[in-house]
C-alpha cells in the first residue's frame, strides 16, 4: 500500500471514530470551548406552550406566503373547504384516503382523484390537492409530509395549489422536535420522501425577482383544527 494511500485511509478511519450528530440536533461543544458555553442553534428558541407554537407558527405562515387559518374544529374545517372549492370554482381535486381528508372530502362538491385507487391517473387536470402531513413546524413555519401521511410524492407536487388540513397537536416547537417525531413514528422503516415544505414553492433565480409556482404549487393553505 503507498503513502498517500495509507494516510487517507488513516484519515478517515480518525474521523469515522467521531460520531456525527442527529439531524435537526446541533453538533455537541467543543473540548476548547468553555464548560459555561451553550451550542447555540442556528434558529430562535420557541416558546414552551403549544399556544406558542400556535401563534408563531401563523405568523411564520405569513410571512412567507402560506395561508394558513385556524379553525374551531374539524367540522368547521370542512365547511370552510367546501366554500374554497366553491369560490375558487375548482373543477377537480386530487387526494388520498385519510382520517382528516376523508371528513373534508364527503362535503366536496367536484369530482375527487384518490392517489390509492387511482393508479396511474394523471394529476394534470386537478386544480388543487388536498393531504395530510406529519407536524407543523413552529420554529419555520414548516410543513413536514412523508410519501405515507401525504398520499405519495405527486400531491404536494403536481397540482398548483395544495390544501394541507392537520390538527393542532401535530404541532412541534422546532426541527429537532419534528425529526424526533418522524424517528418515533418511522423507525427503521422511514418513507421513502421526507419532506419539509416552507412555503410555496418560489425562486429568485433571474435578477432577484420574487416568483411563485416556479417548481410546484403556486399556492399552499393549511387548515388548522
């Protein structure tokens, strides 16, 4: 074996020794660093009471375009959907089969795609999709959807506005809460898309100009119950 060759190999064996931290967790301190320190996380604290998480989690939401309401229950959900659908003059949706969707949808009034029993269909003629997700981040203002709580990839994808109903104890304060709870759920037999949606979906690419839809849903509402 050449030299060179050793000393990479020797390299990596030294910083394979050095376990990497969780995702979501900062990297523990430093040995040259002092005992008083603290790592700091790269985003704010969040407050500790799920009112906190509440009020932070909208005001996130608006700031970055997503509509978000917060609704008395799940039946004041559902009416709120079906005048969306009404108002929007949506002629198609698309969605999954779920505790959540399944109460919003039996109030639609406009044919409904399910990923589940329609294979293969294609989500082009669908004004907008609606889905489950995983939790709420308080922290972002993000939303985190699997390919199992989400109906598969192509939802949160495909059509150009995506309708999100989730209750309020799918609330987390941050992301190491959010990836605490996708390890408790999951295990060892995690989705096979993990997803952390921000917003709708938005570039600035050509002259710093704001522009939304520019690689999947133009519009993103999350309902709240």
């Amino acid at each position: 074996m050449s030299s060179a060759r050793a000393d990479i190999l020797s390299r990596i064996r030294k910083a394979l020794a050095t376990p990497a931290p969780r995702p979501g967790h900062p990297a523990p301190s430093s040995p040259q660093r002092s005992a008083t320190s603290a790592a700091r996380l790269p985003l704010p604290p969040v407050g500790p009471s799920p009112d906190d998480w509440l009020a932070l989690f909208s005001k996130n939401s608006e700031d970055l375009r997503t509509e978000t309401r917060v609704l008395d229950d799940l039946d004041a959900a559902s009416r709120f959907f079906a005048n969306l659908v009404r108002s929007e003059n949506w002629q198609h949706l698309a969605s999954h089969r779920g505790a959540l969707t399944d109460t919003l949808l039996a109030s639609c009034p406009v044919p409904v795609t399910l990923t589940e029993s329609s294979a293969g269909a294609s989500l082009e003629p669908c004004d907008a999709a609606l889905s489950e997700c995983d939790a709420l981040v308080a922290q972002t203002g993000s939303l985190v959807l699997t390919s199992r709580s989400a109906g598969g990839r192509a939802l949160s994808v495909l059509p150009p506005h995506h309708i999100v109903i989730a209750k309020r104890t799918q609330l987390v304060p941050d992301l190491p809460a959010a990836f605490d709870l996708l390890q408790s759920r999951y295990g060892q037999s995690w989705p096979s898309m993990t997803s952390f949606i921000t917003g709708p979906s938005r570039t600035g690419d050509i002259e710093r100009i704001l522009v939304l839809g520019a690689h999947g849903p133009k519009r993103l509402t999350i309902l709240i119950c």
